[in-house]
C-alpha cells in the first residue's frame, strides 16, 4: 500500500526517505514487508508526506501498522518456510477470503495430515530436507487449516485439477482419508470445491495460484508459486486482474460445485478398479 501511494505521486524512494530522515534501505525494507516502522508517527509522517486525508484508510493503515508490531503466530515455522511463503501465511491469515487454483496437487487448506506429511516425504531426498523440516511443515499446514475450520472462517473457494485428487499421495488409505476431508469441508457454507476435468477443453491455467482479498484499504492481492519452490506475492492491479480473470474462466471450465463429492467418488472407485485389476 505505501509502494502504490509513493509511485502514485511519482515519488522517488530516495526523496521521501531524506525528506522524512529516513534511510532508503529502511523505506525499501518497509515497503517490501521485510521490517516495520519503529513507531506510528513514522507512518502518519509519511501518510502525510503522501498526501492521504481520507480518515477511513489513515487509521485503518495505523491498525495494520499496531498489528504488524505483533509476532505472528507462524513465526516459530519461519525457519522452514522457502522465500516468500513466510510473508504469505501472514498475509492468508488476515485475508477476508481466499480464492486458489491448484491443478496437480490436493490444495494445502484441503490437505489432511497424512497426505501433507506422505508428500513431503516423498520430495525428501530429492529437496535434501530434514525431519526436522517435514514436521514443521506438517505441524505449520494443520494449523493453517484453523482458517477455515475455526470460529470465524474465512470464505475459501478452490478449483482443482482432476489430477490433484488422480494422483496417488502416500497409499491408496491415506488418498480414502483425502477424499473423505475434501468432502467434508466442501459441504460447508463458506468452502467451496471445483474440480476441473482433464477431458474438459475449457480454459486451464498451468500455474498455481491464490488471490487473498485484504479488505480495504489494501485490496486484493495474489501469490503464484514460481519455479524452485518460491513464491511471488504482489498488489499491482495489472496482475491481480490478469489472475482474478483466470479464476473466473477456471471456474467456467470446472464441474459445478454440487458435482465434486460424485466425481471423488468416480475417481476413487477407478483407483480401486485400477489396484486389484
């Protein structure tokens, strides 16, 4: 939000950091998320500076500044996080909603335990990664989960891939028990489930994806994996329109959400056909 509002009013970092005393590698690293203002007179300086009046987004940034002094309850994981994902956890916290497009892979808030910790397992070798590092993960994934299973869960609506739930994960039981947990959560109000055949001839987007909406003043914002496991997070309205018009023609391609438990089912019994065949 201060990157936007200094671009807005074609303002060099350089000149807004001596102007207000700061460094320029101070205001680069505030504006990257990388560390926060020491103090709120340090943000209403450069709210100032800015030239923002409206009451409504000054104090609703001063709220997210006196929160952002808080640690964050996956500060313990960070550690084990790749780049990227430490200040996306934080950010899928406070989303209003969460839309995503995850075609290869059961999506993460969906995953059960056994399923998380079986595909961890299986890049272990290949990724050089420690115990240690599978069951933070494991541990910091279920409780990711708490957004959409606690007492004020966020909207989330997810399109999948067929070969997200096709795909094999650890064994035939720990795949019975992922289907079961997709199901379940997408017979709740606020989760819904797509899932896009491989036969469609539909639009299909080969990245992955999730758009958070912050709420106000903030807006959107989207998180796409990148190659090598990173993950890149941006607010420019170019590419969060670019990504929320592929949502939007994902979720013409995909089967109705009413249709997903049936074609779980279809799926698991080809799996079982295919095992004892």
């Amino acid at each position: 939000m201060l990157t936007r509002m200094r671009e807005d009013l074609g303002a060099r970092r350089e000149d807004v950091a001596s102007a207000l005393g700061f460094s320029a590698e101070k205001l680069w690293r505030v504006e990257r998320g990388r560390t926060s203002l020491p103090n709120p007179t340090d943000l209403k300086n450069l709210l100032d500076y800015y030239r923002v009046e409206d009451p409504e987004v000054v104090d609703s940034l001063l709220v997210i500044h006196r929160e952002s002094l808080q640690e964050g309850w996956w500060v313990p994981y960070s550690a084990h996080l790749p780049k990227g994902m430490r200040e996306y956890v934080g950010m899928e916290t406070d989303a209003l909603s969460i839309a995503a497009w995850q075609p290869s892979l059961v999506f993460g808030l969906l995953q059960t335990e056994n399923y998380a910790r079986a595909l961890l397992l299986s890049a272990k070798a290949v990724d050089e990664t420690t115990t240690e590092f599978i069951d933070n993960n494991v541990a910091l994934r279920m409780e990711r989960k708490a957004l959409i299973t606690g007492s004020d869960p966020r909207d989330l609506w997810v399109i999948m891939g067929e070969d997200a739930i096709r795909s094999t994960i650890g064994s035939r039981e720990v795949m019975a028990e992922q289907y079961e947990e997709i199901k379940r959560l997408a017979s709740h109000d606020h989760v819904t489930v797509q899932i896009l055949p491989a036969a469609s001839t539909g639009y299909r987007a080969s990245q992955n994806f999730a758009l958070l909406d912050m709420g106000e003043p903030l807006g959107k914002i989207v998180q796409a994996d990148q190659p090598g496991g990173q993950a890149s997070i941006t607010d420019k309205k170019p590419d969060v329109g670019k990504y929320s018009r592929r949502f939007e023609a994902l979720r013409a391609a995909a089967l109705a959400p009413h249709e997903t438990p049936r074609f779980i089912d279809q799926v698991q019994r080809d799996l079982e056909r295919e095992l004892t065949s």
